[in-house]
C-alpha cells in the first residue's frame, strides 16, 4: 500500500515535484476538464507502467527511452481515440493536451524511476497512486477556479448571486495562483508533520 499511498500526498507529482505542470495549469478551469485529464493520466501511466514492467528485462538499455515513449504513445492513441469517439465536445475542449500526455514528466519518470525496476503489482500500485494524486490536485484546482471565476461547480451554480465572481481566477493568473497556494499548503502541511516526529 505504500507505494500507492506515496502518490496521493508525500510524493504526489505536482505538489512535490512540479510535474506535469503543462496541463495542471491548462485545463483546470473547470472540475470536468481536470476530471478528464486526470482520468487520461490514470490510464496512460497505469498500463504504461505494467507493459514496461512486463518487458523491462528484454529491452537493451540503450533504448530504453525510445521503447518506453513507444509504449507510452500507444496509450496516449488510444485515449485520445476513445476521448473523441464517446466524448466529442471534450476532447475538442482539451485540444492538444490530451495528445502532450506522451511526453509528460509524470509518465516518463514513473517509466523510468520505477516501472522499469520493480515487479508487476508494484509498478500497478505505483501508477495508480500517482495518477491518483494527480488527478486529485487537478480536481481541487477545477473546483476552487471554477466555483470563484464562474460561480458554478460542475456546471451547476453553486455560490448565490451576490457572490462576486473573480474574472482571474479562469484565467492563467488564477492556475498561478491557485497552484502557488496548494503547493503552500502541501510544505506546511509536511514541514508541521515533520516538527511533530
């Protein structure tokens, strides 16, 4: 459990490592967005992660990272077929970002770091933690821009009307900011932890 564990909070891509800043910023408008994102991820990253630990043995090492990015991007395909075949209107609003998924940090250096030397359930494990946490802050993210830029969670309005609505926080600046005060959160969090032990 550990190694699923370890994705959700004391190593979760984003919050510790900045990864996959790319589309944690982009997309997190809105909860269904980074929803579908991080959903995305889960995916790619859990059966990347087992066909790499499956094969890791066969694979010469001086290609390691071709062949990993190979099985990668047959994932990512997949995704962005199925995400246009059944959801049309959302993957024309997450536009390329889907198709990044092939090079994104989290994918790449979950392949490499840990995919390629552990066994099957581990690397399972590994990858569903960290998509989880992933997806997690992504969601966090939708909410917190969604509810203060347009008043609405999910597409149902969820503050009344004299609610102000804070026109930044759909906005780049908003992604900025809303992922500086997470990421705040998170050290302060682990820093009282830690004076605890």
């Amino acid at each position: 459990m550990k190694d699923f564990l370890k994705g959700i909070f004391e190593k979760n891509p984003i919050l510790c490592y900045l990864l996959g800043l790319c589309p944690t910023l982009a997309v997190t408008t809105n909860v269904i967005n980074a929803l579908t994102m991080g959903l995305s991820v889960i995916f790619v990253l859990f059966f990347s992660n087992v066909i790499i630990s499956i094969i890791r043995k066969a694979v010469p090492h001086q290609v390691r990272i071709a062949s990993y990015i190979v099985v990668i991007a047959t994932f990512v395909t997949i995704a962005d077929i199925f995400l246009k075949a059944n959801f049309f209107e959302m993957s024309r609003e997450l536009g390329p970002f889907i198709p990044l998924i092939v090079v994104n940090c989290i994918i790449l250096g979950r392949a490499e770091a840990f995919a390629s030397r552990h066994g099957l359930v581990r690397s399972m494990l590994d990858a569903l933690g960290m998509g989880t946490g992933f997806t997690l802050v992504l969601c966090v993210m939708g909410a917190i821009r969604e509810i203060l830029g347009s008043g609405t969670f999910l597409g149902v309005k969820a503050v009344p009307g004299f609610f102000p609505q804070f026109l930044v926080m759909i906005l780049p600046a908003g992604a900025f900011i809303t992922l500086g005060l997470l990421v705040g959160a998170h050290q302060a969090i682990k820093t009282a932890k830690n004076e605890k032990r």
